[in-house]
C-alpha cells in the first residue's frame, strides 16, 4: 500500500476567513429572497459522545516514589542550537523515579494511537536510551535527542529553535504535552477524573485558598490542583527557601482599609477577611519554581533578581499543609536542580545537577557528564528545584481517628535500590526502531569486532547520528572523531514531525481542503 507522510510541524495556510466571509454573504442572500426558509442549526440535536470513564485513570499504588534499579549516570545531551533549556529539564525529568519507571515498562506505546509527534512515546524513548541501552554505560557518551529538538512546534507554538526559552514556561508545556498523550482517545472527560492520569498522580498536588471572615468567623474554600508551586523569592536578609514557603502561605488582610472593607455572605456586613494559601494534597514529586526574573518599568525589558536562594537537601513540607489534614511530618529529599547563568531570561545558559540511581550526584552541561558532592549542588543558585517524597507522618490525633479502620496509611518509603547486572546481555537489549536506508553486509573478518568500540578521541557506532564519544581528560572540548558534527537538519529531522497517511485519507484530505476553498 502506497502512503504519504505530511509535516505536523508545517505553518497552516487555510481560508478559514475567507471561507467564513463568504457563507455568511451567502446566508444573507437567503434570507433577503422571499419565499426561501433558512434552516436553523439546533445546537441541542447533536450530543457530545458520552465515556464511561471513571476515576482513577491511573492507579498510584503501582508507582514508586524511590528507584528500583541502581546504576551510574547516563549519557549527556547534545546542545542543538540553544537547547540548553531543554537539556537541562529532560535531565531532570529523565531521572524522576516513578516517571522514569513508568517509562521503562513500555506500556504507553504499545496502546498509544497518536499519528504524529507523541509527547511520551518520545520520552520513553529517550528514558530508554538513557537508562536501558548497552551504549549508556560508556563515558563520555552523548546523545542528540532530536524527537524533543524536531517537535518543538509540537509542544508549544511558541517555542523555536534556536532561541532560547524560559525552562519553567518549557516544563508547563512539556506537561501539558504529557497529558493530553495520557488521556488520548478517552474523550471529553470531567476535570475531577482528568486529574487522576498517570502524570497528576507522579506531579499532581492540590491547593486550597481560605478566606475566613474575622466578625463571624465564617470560611470558604476553594480548591485547584497544581503541578508544581511557584514561590516569590525572598530579600536577601533571609534568603532561605523556608522563608519562601513562609511567605507564600502566609495570611493576606483584606479589607484593612476602613473605606475597602469586604462583604460577608454570611453576616452580610462589611469586615476584615483573611485570605491564606496552604497544600491540601501533597504531590509524590515535588517541583518547586522560584521567580529569578520580574519586568524592569524603568528598562521595559525582563531581568534577573541578584537574589540566591539557600535549599535544603530534606524538605519538611508539614508547616504548609492545611491543619485539617493533620500531618505531622512530610519528608521530601532533593534529586535535581536547574540554576541560570545571565543576566536575562532571553540569554544566558542552563545548567542542572541530578541525582543519579545509585545516590550519586553529576553536574550537567550539555554534553558534560562529571560527578560531584553535595556541598557543590547546596551552593547552587537554583532556578528550579526537584524533590521526591520519602515519607508522611499523620498526627497522633488524625492516628487515633482512622486506628478503627482497616485501610493503610498514606505512609510511603522509599524502597532500597536493588543492584543491577554490571552489563546487560546484547540479546536481551530492546533497541530503537529507526528507518535504515541501506543494509551493509560485514566482512567475515570483522564479524569478531563488537558492535560498539571506544577510542580515545574516536568512535565506531552504528548509529552515527545519536551516539559521540569525546575524552574526559578534556572536556570542554567535543570531539566527534570520524563523526562530522550534527547539522541542522538531524536537530529537525525525526519520524515523529511526520505523520504517515495512505493515498485514500490523502486524496480525502485534499478533497475536503478544496471545499473548505
């Protein structure tokens, strides 16, 4: 069967306007000739298609908040035109524990029915070829992840390559991207069953905004969900990520002005209110922005706060979560942060440092791969701080309360790592299905060679577009070997830009554009 493949990634030229502009002189016409009816569309005819869906999408019990694997860092990310920004967060993402987990089971491809560009059939790609293939072991290695670099478009419309972008606004988007491919296929589904995907379980927490009234003492709430908490940084006297937190929960006096007070609903008089934004649900893993850049009035462009703030390797996040919940203690522990060097969100570069499998902290520059302590990641100034969750412990009360019933408590540990095989068998690897366009037979000579050889300032891959090799004794220089650098079109050029249609939705397609015309 003949098939055709169409750019996804390709700027639309449609006449909807004139096509519009039309009908609707078309419409008036009608109506001004007598004796001809216009028929009236009855919205209410046509239904929507009803699911019977039903929360959770996902169930969370299969997820893991610790890893179940150990093994060192992977490969590094090539820089594709001022990609730092999307290195920087695929690292971070990449090495999530119950994300990555969930990546590595391969369940979402093998139900996924997306045509085109698939946020997460490309993550669990790239997961794979990070943590899973043979070639991931070797140091030194990076690789050019051109299914993000080629869709850009496809994440936001906004985003192009080249320019560089605002991380934070790339992971709002990258999300966003994550769970329209979950809840693919499933049609309109409410919000309260929207929320229970896969993707809100690992990053989903919720929010809950008090505004109590100080005469009658009467309250309302109300909720939203979030997957991530953007926090104003604090002065530089206490510049302390605690500090942040107290800010950020701490209670707004509406009404202090005699002349502006606020209307009660229930006393039905003008009072004082307190407004208060505390954590409801806790999400599993924790992503915490601080805002570096405000717009400068007397420049009319963005800059960059000169303020650094100071985090904690374990994060109590208890004080910040509604009383009523009774939460005694909730232990996060840090496992990746993203700091910006510049002066300018538009400029300047992005580097992370993530925690590995096996507890080991790297410092991440593109294609720089190299291990560091602690105390070196601690004297960061983060831009983007990642925590996973360790353990929850409820109140003696909130103990008491629920000791009569039979159901576990929300307690979550992390489990211990298990060791991996030094090297997975080349039999056993499940590799990238990639188009190859020419079948070269090896010599009996060199079928003894292994697939993959290392040498210094050299490399011998069979795939030459992912994979380089450069030495570690200099590495701040990117040495290809035999290789000639990435060009553009390997930045653009991937399977998922394109969408695969055969002659018949083809000539369809064209037949409906040339009504539309």
């Amino acid at each position: 069967m003949f098939s055709v493949a169409r750019n996804n990634n390709r700027p639309k030229n449609n006449n909807f306007k004139k096509f519009h502009k039309n009908n609707k002189k078309q419409t008036l016409a009608n109506k001004k000739q007598p004796g001809n009816k216009v028929e009236k569309k009855n919205s209410n005819s046509v239904q929507p298609p009803t699911n019977n869906h039903k929360a959770p999408l996902f169930d969370k019990s299969k997820l893991s908040a610790g890893w179940r694997l150990s093994r060192r860092f992977g490969p590094g990310l090539i820089n594709s035109h001022n990609t730092c920004f999307l290195n920087s967060l695929l690292q971070c993402v990449t090495y999530t524990p119950p994300l990555a987990q969930y990546m590595l089971q391969g369940e979402h491809r093998k139900s996924c029915q997306i045509k085109g560009f698939c946020a997460l059939c490309a993550l669990e790609i790239h997961t794979r070829r990070c943590l899973k293939d043979a070639k991931s072991f070797a140091k030194g290695a990076a690789i050019l992840p051109n299914y993000f670099t080629a869709n850009l478009r496809g994440l936001s419309k906004n985003l192009r390559l080249g320019r560089q972008e605002d991380v934070h606004e790339l992971y709002m988007f990258l999300l966003d991207a994550f769970q329209k491919s979950a809840v693919h296929g499933l049609g309109k589904l409410p919000p309260q069953v929207e929320e229970t995907s896969v993707i809100y379980q690992i990053f989903g927490g919720k929010l809950r905004s008090q505004l109590k009234c100080y005469n009658c003492k009467a309250t309302s709430n109300n909720y939203e969900t979030c997957l991530d908490l953007s926090l104003q940084c604090p002065p530089n006297r206490d510049s302390r990520l605690s500090k942040a937190l107290d800010l950020y929960t701490k209670v707004d006096i509406i009404g202090a002005d005699p002349n502006n007070r606020y209307n009660c609903d229930s006393c039905k008089q003008k009072v004082k209110a307190g407004k208060q934004m505390t954590i409801s649900e806790l999400p599993m893993m924790l992503t915490i922005h601080l805002k570096l850049f405000a717009f400068d009035f007397e420049r009319g462009y963005m800059t960059k706060l000169g303020s650094r703030v100071q985090f904690p390797e374990v994060l109590d996040m208890a004080p910040y979560v509604s009383p009523e919940k009774g939460v005694k203690k909730a232990v996060y522990r840090l496992y990746g942060v993203i700091s910006h060097l510049g002066y300018g969100c538009d400029s300047g570069h992005y580097r992370a440092h993530v925690r590995a499998p096996n507890g080991q902290w790297n410092y991440l520059d593109d294609e720089i791969v190299r291990e560091c302590d602690l105390d070196q990641v601690l004297s960061q100034a983060p831009y983007m701080l990642f925590y996973q969750q360790e353990k929850t412990i409820p109140s003696a009360a909130t103990t008491a309360d629920n000791s009569t019933k039979a159901t576990a408590t929300n307690t979550t540990i992390i489990e211990p790592p298990v060791e991996a095989p030094a090297a997975v068998p080349e039999s056993k690897i499940i590799k990238e299905q990639t188009p190859t366009k020419k079948v070269i037979e090896t010599p009996a000579k060199d079928k003894k060679r292994k697939r993959v050889q290392f040498v210094e300032d050299q490399v011998i891959s069979d795939n030459p577009r992912g994979w380089f090799v450069r030495s570690s004794d200099q590495p701040r220089r990117s040495l290809r070997g035999n290789l000639s650098p990435p060009t553009f079109g390997a930045h653009v050029s991937h399977d998922m830009a394109w969408e695969v249609l055969t002659v018949s939705e083809y000539n369809e397609h064209r037949q409906k554009k040339a009504k539309r015309q």
